[in-house]
C-alpha cells in the first residue's frame, strides 16, 4: 500500500458546526502532516506529527486541532470555522523526519465553510 | 522562508524543453520537486540532498547548486502529461526542521 487515504473528499460546514478530517497510511511512515493550501497557491504547514508526538504547529489558530491517535492515522478536528478557512486540505506522510525522503500527499479534503 | 520560483508560468509546446529555478535566501539541506495537476494532489518527484548534486529520471532532471541556494527543475522534449503546477520545497539548515514550499510555477503543454 503506497497511498495515503483521506476522509471525507468533500465537506461542507457551519461555522458553529464540529466536524473532523481523518487521514490514513499504511505505509509505516512515522511522519505525518497537515498542509492547508489555498486555490493557486502553495501548501502551506499546519501541523507535523513525529513517531505520533507533535512537533511543529505553526501558529494555527485553535479552532484546528489535530490529533495522531496511532502511527497510521491522524486527524484534524473542526470548530467554529470562519469562511477564510475554506481550502483544500492536504495530509502528508514520509519515512520520518530525516534527510532523503519525499512526502506522499493525499488527494485532500475540499472543505466549505458557509 | 518561502523560496522564490521562476518563471510564474510557462507555456510550451509538445516536444519544447522548459527549465524552472527555485533560490532561496537561506542555506538548504535539501530541495525536493513536486508536480500538481488541477484537482489532484502534489506527487513528488525527487529530492536532492546537500552535497550539491544531480538527479533525474526519464526527461525529468534536476540540479541543486547549494553554495548559491538554488535548484534548477529541467523538463526535455515535454509531454502534454507534464501539464500542471510545479513546486519546489526546500528545507533550511538554520531552521533545523522547518520545511517551505515555492511559489509554483504553473506548466501548461499545447499540442
């Protein structure tokens, strides 16, 4: 299995709405990532986990929230999105954190916040 | 720091070659490739490590120049397949772990 599965494709919320995204890999890679991006634009980092403990959070306001409950899945946790977070979100894995190994997207969460 | 990619965009014939730079102001461990079509995710396509080297497979190459903090993508004799946006991701040496991906560099290949 060299894929990284996400959940739902499609999501669309309210902004009093608490929903979650869930992400899978089976590949045993031991980091995993959150990415947000934006139409036309690069990913950009939320949140990276590393052998299931989080090790960068780049400043993303609290109403995200992830959660790594073993080395495969990893979930990001929804509340009172505001318009502005409406973007396709991306989970990443690589082997680990190390030098030399590319990350291996998953096809993303569209997500609307109305 | 986000590194810089040029051009913004580039428009090719099937069969033309392209080139896609990517400098960044910090010094890099390492500089990898991703290709994203409209829609779909970003698939990776190398990484090339300190050490200043050279990789690539099939027509798709590319160089990393550490000392000048630059990396260089090259696409030969392009297939409408390599149509998308092309992004370079680069990780700093001063900021241990922080990883940044370019600003793109959309491809369009016409017949």
């Amino acid at each position: 299995d060299t894929e990284v599965t996400q959940t739902p494709k499609h999501l669309v919320m309210g902004m009093t709405n608490k929903k979650s995204l869930k992400c899978e890999q089976h590949m045993g890679h031991r980091a995993m990532y959150w990415y947000k991006q934006k139409a036309k634009k690069p990913p950009e980092l939320m949140f990276v986990y590393s052998y299931e403990k989080l090790s960068i959070n780049e400043s993303v306001p609290s109403r995200f929230s992830p959660e790594c409950p073993n080395s495969s899945l990893l979930n990001l946790h929804l509340h009172a999105l505001q318009p502005e977070d409406s973007a396709l979100y991306l989970c990443a894995s690589s082997q680990d954190r190390t030098e030399g190994y590319g990350y291996t997207f998953g096809s993303g969460t569209r997500l609307t916040v109305v | 720091q986000q590194p810089v990619q040029s051009p913004q965009a580039v428009i090719l014939r099937e069969g033309e070659d392209a080139v896609i730079n990517c400098s960044s102001s910090k010094a890099l461990y390492s500089v990898h490739w991703y290709r994203q079509k409209h829609g779909e995710a970003p698939v990776f396509l190398m990484i090339l490590l300190k050490g200043g080297e050279q990789k690539g497979h099939d027509k798709i190459s590319a160089s990393f120049n550490e000392k000048k903090q630059q990396s260089s993508l090259y696409l030969t004799a392009s297939q409408l397949s390599y149509s998308g946006t092309y992004f370079c991701g680069t990780r700093e040496i001063t900021t241990g772990n922080q990883f940044y991906f370019g600003t793109g560099t959309s491809l369009t290949v016409i017949p």
